[in-house]
C-alpha cells in the first residue's frame, strides 16, 4: 500500500468512526469544465440578492487559492432525514427537514474539528480547513468528483443509496491521498419529478436554478418583501423548502438519521398555525434557541408567516 493509499484508508475510517455516511476524494485543482457555467449562472442574476456568490470567483473554483498548498479534498456526506416529520395539515406552517433540529453549521464543524485532530494524531502535520456551507467552496461539485452521486436536475446530489436529504462538507487538506473515481453516469434519466412540482418554476433547466425564484430563497436570503408574483405558490413554506426532494423517486432510499442534536423539541412539535402567526421574540428565542431558523430572525419569520396567511 502507497502512503496515498494508506492516508485514504485512515480518511475513510476516520469518517465512518465520526459517523457520516459517506467519504469521497478527489484531486484538488481548478474546477474547468464548472467555471463558464458558474458565471453564466451570475450573468442571469440567478443568485437574486446573494451578491456573495459572486465574491471570491477564483477562490470557488479553486480551492488551492482557498487554503494554500491544498492538494486532496475530502467530501463528506451526513444524513438529516428524519424519523418522522413535523405534524402537517393542509394550512400547517412548514419547515424544511434540515432546519428542525440544532443548527448543522455547529453540529458537523465539531466534527469536522475532531476529523482533522484524529488524522494529524494517525498521520503527522496536516494544514487544511474544513468546511460547512461556509466560504467559497462548491460542495456539490466536489463530491461528484469524489464519487459521492450525480448533480440532479434540482441542482442538488443525488446518492443512489440515501437520495438527498443529507449535509455536505469538506476537509481540503495539503496531504497526498489516492483520489476516488467520479460516477460517470446521470441516474435521473427522462424523470421531472422535481421540476413538474416546483411551483414558483425555479428549476429553469437541467440542473440549473434560477435561485431568486427558489422557495428557500423567498424565505431565508431574500431581504425585501416577497414579491407579490408567488402569492399562493410558497405551500406554506417559512423557512426552507422540501419539495424537489419530497418528489425525488431517489429519497425513497432515505432513512432516519441517527444524530440526537437534529431531532426538534417539543416546543416546536407543539407550535399551531396560530402560535405561528402570534409568535413573540420570548418563543422564538426558546423554540429556535440553537437552530438554523435564527439565521431569518423573528422578523424574517413573521413576515414569511403573514405572507402566507395573506394568500
């Protein structure tokens, strides 16, 4: 066994040991093929108010350019599906899967910590970052050429085993591994599931989104008011949506993830429409203490709410 081939041996046991689902590699370098789709997807506006996107154009093709003298970057798959979803009537208020537990930001950055301790413990020093939907990194991309799934016509990674309903991070790292072949075949086929439900028609393509029609846009980046255009299209969505996924023929493989700090409280499980639209910043800051759904603050949540209520 080569020393590359060793260090992906302990890559992906370490992996497995921390508890994500899968562990994929790849070679790091500039991304080619991404980069004019990338800013034709910029040229379109397709990124509404999230100016963000449009920063560090290099460094999010590059991930060299992002850490320095990276070389390996290890994509990481973990699963958020839950065992049972929040209570739903026809007017209940919804959250997106990922948002009913302890915000994944810190949940997944402690053990991308712990990862990176534990290989330079079983390896020697090791310089690199990890990283969760937090810098310029285009997660999606990279662990497609780890091998980890195919990007679906919803733009998201599709995983032949688990669907989608999971969190990706990365640990880009200066340590020579032996790098895992991409999946060379789209499973999607002739299927549009996800693009016939959309319904704010934000699936403007195969695998492209036209983000300020998304409904997770609408509720969670977008700063102005909603525009009117989607009154009565946002199936009372708060914050994040499910749809595209809930469609998917692939989340038929998905089960319960396995993580305590995802599954909500009882305080969220018990909030009414009503208790939605009453709700002080006393509730909020008890029921949404450590989640995601602060990222709206109360006010992003109550004006998502009396749009709703206003269709």
């Amino acid at each position: 066994m080569t020393p590359a081939e060793k260090n992906a041996s302990i890559i992906k046991s370490t992996a497995k040991a921390l508890g994500f689902d899968f562990c994929g590699i790849a070679k790091a370098g500039f991304l080619e093929e991404e980069a004019p789709l990338l800013e034709e997807w910029l040229n379109r506006s397709y990124n509404g108010q999230m100016g963000y996107l449009a920063n560090h154009f290099d460094k999010r093709l590059d991930p060299t350019k992002l850490v320095e003298g990276a070389k390996t970057v290890v994509s990481l798959v973990y699963n958020y599906f839950p065992e049972q979803k929040l209570p739903e009537s026809p007017d209940s208020i919804k959250l997106a899967k990922y948002a009913y537990g302890e915000d994944y930001h810190f949940v997944i950055r402690e053990k991308l910590n712990e990862f990176l301790e534990i290989l330079r413990e079983e390896i020697g020093e090791i310089d690199g970052r990890g990283f969760v939907d937090s810098a310029p990194v285009m997660e999606r991309q990279w662990a497609q050429k780890a091998g980890l799934g195919w990007l679906g016509k919803n733009s998201l990674l599709l995983n032949r085993d688990m669907g989608s309903f999971f969190f990706l991070s990365e640990l880009i790292i200066d340590l020579e591994v032996t790098p895992d072949t991409p999946l060379a075949k789209d499973f999607c086929g002739t299927c549009t599931a996800c693009i016939d439900a959309c319904p704010t028609d934000a699936i403007v393509d195969n695998g492209v989104i036209d983000g300020s029609r998304c409904i997770s846009y609408l509720t969670i980046e977008l700063k102005d008011a909603i525009p009117s255009e989607f009154q009565g299209k946002m199936e009372n969505w708060a914050f994040g949506c499910d749809i595209c996924q809930d469609v998917c023929p692939w989340n038929r493989f998905s089960k319960p993830h396995q993580e305590p700090r995802f599954s909500p409280n009882e305080e969220l499980k018990e909030l009414s429409k009503t208790d939605w639209k009453e709700i002080t910043e006393e509730t909020f800051r008890k029921v949404f203490k450590k989640s995601a759904v602060k990222r709206t603050k109360l006010a992003g949540i109550k004006r998502n709410v009396d749009f709703l209520s206003s269709k």
